[in-house]
C-alpha cells in the first residue's frame, strides 16, 4: 500500500522523502527512508522527523549531498545505502533492514 510518501508491504515500512520535506511533532519509524530529488535537508533534521533502520540515497541526488549524509551518518553510526555506489538494494522480507 502507497500513501503520501509511505508504502506498507508485508511488515516493512518504507518513507519517500523528496524534494518537500515533512516535518512530524513525534519521529516516524520505518525500515527504510528513500531521500531523492536533493531535499535540501541535514542528517541531524531527518533523525528528529524519522526514525529509520537504514537511509537509501538514490541517485537523483547531487553527489556533494550524499557525501555530506553519509559522513554525517557515519558519525552517527546511522545504516545508510548509496543506490549510485552499491546499485539496487535487495530486501530479504523474511528479515528486517
């Protein structure tokens, strides 16, 4: 099921943050948290608005973007997948992240 940036299947959640971002008054938690389109938004923003097992940046972010998250990510000791550097991710649904 897809609705307003949030698919459902089986027990994984998965979020879509683009180009607008949501704000929440209590963290979201999901498996994963796809970012694409370049949201001009910092790791540290995204963590109080989500709580995710395992951030995806595809590859219609600009490249200085990703390695700004990902070296925000690793000081935060947050999973992260770069879809550019490791092509598709595969989801194991008998197991999460």
């Amino acid at each position: 099921m897809y609705h307003s940036g949030f698919v459902q299947f089986y027990g994984l959640r998965l979020a879509v943050l683009g180009d607008q971002f949501l704000q929440t008054e209590t963290p979201i938690t999901v498996d994963y948290l796809l970012i694409r389109n370049n949201p001009d938004v910092d790791i540290d923003t995204i963590l109080q608005n989500f709580t995710p097992g395992k951030l995806v940046f595809d590859a219609s972010n600009k490249r200085y973007s990703v390695e700004k998250w990902k070296s925000a990510c690793r000081q935060l000791d947050q999973p992260y997948y770069d879809l550019n550097e490791e092509g598709a991710l595969i989801i194991d649904l008998g197991k999460k992240s």
